[in-house]
C-alpha cells in the first residue's frame, strides 16, 4: 500500500473520528439541553405549586374575610333594628306623654277655673263680713264709750266702800279692843287647836273600835292560822310513825276481829292509824311522852311478833318504866348542867318529860338549860344572885309539860307547879311574868324575860332559816325607814322590837303616834313573824349651848 492509500486512510481515520467526536458533541449537547429543559420544568412545577398555594390561602384568606363582613353586617343590620324599635318606643312614649300633659293641662285649667268661682265667691263674703265688722266695731265703739262711764262709776263706788270698810274696821277694832293681825292669828290658832283635838278624838274613837273588834279579830286570824298550818303542825306534833318489816304485820297489830288494836289503844291511850301507806302505821296522840311510850311497846311487839291483849299489856308496863327512866336521866343530866341540885323530886319526871316537847322546833328541856347559862352570865355580869337566876330561867317553861293536863298557860301552870313544891317566891313570880301575864317586878323576872328572848329569837333556834331570819329584820327596817321623817331605824332583840327615830322639827308628838301605828299596821299585813313585835318612835329634842 502507498502512501496515498495511506493518507486517504488517515484522512478517512481523521473523518471518522472528526464524525465520532462531532456526533459526541451533538448528544452531550442534546443531553445537557434535556437537563435544563427538565430542570425549567421542575421550577415550573414548584413554581405553580407554590402559586395555587398562595392563591389558596389568598383565597380562604378572601373568604374569611367575606364571612367576617357578613358577620359585621348582620350586627350592624341588627343593632340598627333594635335602635330602630327604641326610636319608635320613645316615640310612642312622648307621645303618650304629651297626652297625659294634655289632659293634665285641661283638668288645671277646669281646676283654676273652679279656684277662680270659689276666690269670686270668697269676696263676696269677706265682703259681707267687712260690712258686719264695721256694723259691730260700731257698737264696741257705743257699748266702750258706756262701759268707761260705769267704770268711773264704779271706781267712785269702790271708793266709797273702801272708805267704809276702813271705817267699819277701825269701829271693830275699837270694839273688839284687838287688831286684824292679832285676831287672824287667834283665829288661826284656835282652829288648829280644834283640828288637833278632833283628830285625836278621832283617832281614840278608832282605837277604841280597833280594841272592841281586836279580840273577834284576832280569833278570826287565829282560826285561819289553824286551817292553814294545822295539817303540818298536827303532823309534827302529834304523830309518830312506826315502821314495819312487811304489810302483813299491819293484819297481825289488828288482830281477829281488831281485837288486839282496841287492846293497844285502851292501854296505852293512843290511836293507831293504818292505811295505805306501805310498811309503816301512825300513832297518834297529843301527848308526846305517852305518845313515845306507845312508839316503844308498838316496836317492841313488831320485832317480837307475838301480839295480843296480854302481850301488849306486859310490853306496855316496860316500856312506861324506860320512857321514865329516859325522863328522869334527861332532866337529871339537864339539871347537872345546870348545877341545880336541890330540885323537889316530884318536878324531875316533869321536867324530863319536856325532853318529848318542842316549842316551834326547838326541844323546850335544851331550851331551859339554854337561857340558864344565859341567865348565869348576865347575872354575875350584873352581879345579882346568880343561883337564882339560873333556876328561874331554867325552870320558866317548866308548865309546857302539863299544858294538856291542866288548864291555863304554861306560865300560870308553871307558877303554880313551883309554888306547890316550895319554890322561892322570885322563881316563882319570873315563871309567871316571863310572858308579861303579869307584871314583872323582879329582876329577875325581866333577866328570865330577856334570857327567853334570846334564846328563842337567836338564828336557827326555831324553826326559822338564818335567811329568812335576816330577811324579815331587814324587812322591818324598810317598813319604818319608808314613812317620811324617819331618820334612823334598829331592829332589836332579835327583831322582837323596832326603834324608829324621827327627826322633831318633820314629826311632832301627834305624829309620832300615828306614825307608831302606821308601821304596826304595815308590819302586821306585809310579815309574819313569832310572838309580838313592839314598835317604838322616838322623838327626841336637843337644845344645846356653849358657855363661853
């Protein structure tokens, strides 16, 4: 092969290549313009994408706020309505105003109207009036100028009186030899004179009438008294309960046919009571030893069981000898106490049995030893005979044991009672004047009064609470400080006395008297109260100078 052959080869090897490089070129080419068209698209895509988006969010955005202005409109529509219903309400309602002014308006006028008629009409009778005015302004003119002229008249008759009443008081006076002065003050003085003595006789009158009705009063207060405490009092007084083991015992006391309790009564003198009450029977008697002495055999034949006639009967002699026994210990124990030992033994059992007797609660035997120890101290205070003070007191209720026995006071019986058995006439005359049946003379019989008092009238002696103690003297001192001049009050002696003090220049002597009975009255309807209260009004003036 020559060289042409090989350059056409060459050149052929040259194209051929120059051809595979060129057709390379074209595909990267066309490659490289698919990418780019593929990536336009890419863009293109997204682009739009984002574009719907947006155009979807302008539009939900757009929408949003169409229903936003709708919402808007439709308040704004509703809010004009409702302006609109209020504009034609206030309207209606100036309406109905301005006719209710209308016919407000109308009724005024109709009413000035009427004012107007009846101002017209009220003229006319001031006028009328004013006419009558002037008419009697005329005759007050007539009848002034007529009554001047009596005036004068009378004046010159006053005139004239006066001239003749001094006349006729001097020719009195030169008659009666006395002047006006001193016969007003004559005349003043007698009729107080008279006034005082017609009040006191008044007032004796009525004393009098009070003591002439005193005693059916008093019996009156006293049965009233009983029907209202008797109860209690009888009670305490003259029953005794007996207590039984079991209600069959009460068929046992009674006995076949109450054979054995008309044995027990017919012995012993007491009553026995059998009721409903359980487990208990009441004896009933005004005598309190008898009434003990049957308590005993009673008891005794309870415990025993064994009742009948002679049964009771031998129980009966027994316990009468222990209720003597226990009678004379405590009176012979009393009179220990006492240091009485010279006492006639027929006045020991008497004044034991007084071991069985209260007065008012109190046990009167430790009553007795009582104010004889008061009576002791008082009289070596006073330095009298101590011994028979002592036994004066103790011996001044001694009559208290036979009060269901003899008749009379116990101080009378008493009296009598020691005076049988050869008491000292002073003991004697102190038992009986220790209640003001008789006069005391002795002074020992007003220590034997005093010692009483005491005793009795102490707190707590009695049946009366320190309480009511305290109450009823305070009590008195406020009754008599009420009355008008009273100046102090005291209630003494354990409230058996009130001493009122008034002042002389408010109460004179008349006074003090009423005014005694004013508080002895007001005491006796608004207190009750033991025994008597005595009431006494001082009036006392004081005259009083200093030497110089």
């Amino acid at each position: 092969m020559g060289g042409w052959e090989w350059i056409q080869l060459v050149v052929l090897v040259l194209v051929l290549a120059a051809t595979v490089g060129l057709s390379l070129t074209v595909r990267r080419s066309r490659a490289a313009g698919a990418e780019r068209q593929a990536e336009r698209e890419l863009w293109r895509s997204e682009e739009k994408a984002r574009l719907e988006q947006e155009l979807a969010g302008l539009r939900a955005a757009a929408l949003e706020q169409e229903q936003q202005g709708r919402t808007a409109a439709e308040d704004l529509m509703r809010q004009v309505e409702a302006a609109r219903d209020e504009l034609r309400k206030a309207a209606d309602e100036q309406e109905e105003r301005q006719r209710r002014a209308t016919r407000e308006l109308d009724a005024q006028r109709a009413e000035i109207r009427e004012l107007r008629a009846a101002g017209d009409r009220r003229d006319q009778r001031l006028a009328a009036r004013e006419e009558r005015l002037d008419a009697e302004a005329h005759q007050h003119d007539e009848r002034a100028l007529s009554l001047d002229e009596r005036q004068r008249e009378l004046e010159a008759r006053e005139g004239a009186l006066a001239d003749q009443e001094g006349a006729n008081r001097a020719e009195l006076e030169r008659v009666a030899a006395l002047t006006a002065a001193d016969a007003k003050a004559e005349l003043v003085g007698k009729i107080e004179h008279d006034a005082k003595r017609e009040g006191m006789i008044i007032a004796r009158r009525i004393e009098d009438e009070a003591r002439r009705d005193a005693e059916t009063r008093a019996q009156r207060l006293i049965v009233d008294t009983i029907q209202r405490v008797a109860s209690e009092q009888t009670a305490e007084s003259v029953v005794s309960t007996v207590e039984l083991p079991s209600d069959e015992m009460k068929g046992r006391i009674i006995g076949r046919e109450g054979r054995n309790i008309r044995a027990f009564e017919q012995i012993t003198g007491v009553n026995v009571m059998i009721d409903d009450t359980p487990g208990s029977v009441l004896l009933s008697c005004f005598d309190p030893v008898r009434r003990e002495t049957a308590r005993l055999t009673l008891t005794e034949l309870v415990t025993d069981g064994r009742i009948h006639p002679a049964r009771i009967e031998e129980i009966f002699d027994r316990s009468r000898g222990r209720i003597n026994e226990r009678c004379i210990r405590a009176a012979e124990d009393a009179l220990t106490e006492v240091g009485i030992s010279d006492l006639h033994p027929e006045l020991v059992p008497v004044l034991g049995a007084l071991r069985y007797r209260t007065s008012y609660g109190q046990n009167v035997l430790k009553h007795l030893v009582e104010c004889a120890h008061l009576a002791g101290v008082m009289a070596a205070e006073l330095r009298l005979d101590v011994a028979t003070c002592k036994r004066a007191a103790f011996l001044h209720d001694i009559g208290k044991a036979l009060t269901h026995e003899v008749e009379g006071t116990h101080a009378i019986i008493g009296a009598n009672l020691a005076r049988k058995y050869g008491e000292h006439p002073d003991v004697v005359h102190a038992i009986e004047a220790h209640h003001n049946e008789v006069e005391p003379k002795t002074v020992e019989a007003i220590l034997t009064q005093a010692c009483d008092a005491i005793s009795g009238g102490r707190p707590g002696a009695r049946r009366e609470s320190l309480e009511s103690y305290v109450h009823r003297l305070e009590r008195l001192e406020e009754i008599a400080g009420a009355h008008p001049g009273v100046e102090k009050v005291f209630a003494m002696q354990a409230g058996r006395e009130v001493r009122v003090m008034v002042s002389p220049e408010h109460v004179d002597d008349i006074e003090a008297q009423i005014l005694a009975r004013d508080i002895v009255k007001q005491i006796e309807e608004e207190l009750t109260y033991p025994g008597h209260i005595r009431v006494t009004v001082v009036r006392e003036s004081r005259a009083t100078e200093m030497a110089r």
